[in-house]
C-alpha cells in the first residue's frame, strides 16, 4: 500500500500518527527501567533521558516522554536533510533518528544519499543498520534481531510500501 507520498519541504513536518503508533510498537514498553542491549539505562518506550533505575513508569508518563523523544528526533531530521520528503521518508527517518540519534543520522550515507536526491538508495540504507554493540544483529544468537526487524519495516515505510 502506497502511503503519504506527496513530497513536503524539506524540513518541514511532524511525525504523523502511523509513524508514532510504529515508534511505540519498535519500541515496546516497559515500566519498569532496563539496560538494553547496548547497555543504555531505558524505560517507557525506549526513553533513555533521565530514566531512574528502579522507578517505574505510566504510560501517560512513557506516552509524553515519547512524544517529547520524537519531537527531538524530527528537528534533527529536519536539520539534517534538505531534500524534500514524503510524510514516510520523515516517519522511517524519525524511528530511526530516534533510536541511533541525531549524530549517528546526521552522518550516515542514509542522509547523504536522500540529499543527493538518491531516495532509494537512502531508503535501501536502512539495512545497513543491523549491529548493537558490535554484535550482528542478524545472528539471532546475539538476542538483538528484533533490530533487524525494526530496520526493514522502517525501510519498507520509507520507500512507501507501508
């Protein structure tokens, strides 16, 4: 199914609700704080920023920090890309931005690609992305392939196939 393919300006826009509804399901919740794979102290839904190891989180709590943590992600997207950009192209970027921040984003041939106007390889970037902490996500032994899911659905989103 084609979604959301009219182009917008580059920079401009807001994650729609199919991307946050997407952001939460990669995510997952979790009240209670966790290290995750790389070690990071999380909580809610992949909240890294002032989590407090032993205090737990609602999900009104989780829901606004989520919203604020995505707020963040998309003025780095928007910083970071000039091409204009489908309502996906944004969400994909977004879920991605927030999940290996800004700088990572910022630098990767992903971004420099969708610059060049080479959407489809920009978008074929995202498969690239499949290591946590050294470990290769695509062994399902190293216990981190949900990534790998993550990566292809964020794919498939920013080449409109969602």
């Amino acid at each position: 199914m084609n979604l959301n393919l009219a182009r917008v300006g580059a920079g401009a826009g807001s994650l729609s609700a199919v991307g946050l509804i997407l952001l939460a399901l990669h995510e997952g919740f979790s009240p209670t704080p966790y290290k995750d794979s790389g070690g990071v102290w999380t909580d809610g839904f992949g909240n890294t920023h002032q989590v407090v190891p032993g205090k737990k989180v609602s999900v009104p709590e989780a829901l606004e920090r989520l919203n604020e943590n995505a707020s963040v992600a998309g003025k780095a997207v928007s910083r970071c890309i000039s091409a204009p950009m489908t309502q996906n192209e944004y969400d994909a970027f977004v879920s991605f931005t927030y999940n290996v921040g800004e700088g990572a984003f910022c630098k990767s041939t992903m971004a420099k690609k969708f610059n060049a106007g080479d959407k489809v390889g920009a978008c074929n970037e995202f498969l690239r992305w499949t290591f946590v902490a050294g470990m290769d996500c695509k062994n399902k032994a190293n216990n981190c392939h949900g990534i790998v899911e993550r990566r292809l659905k964020e794919k498939n989103l920013c080449l409109g196939y969602y």
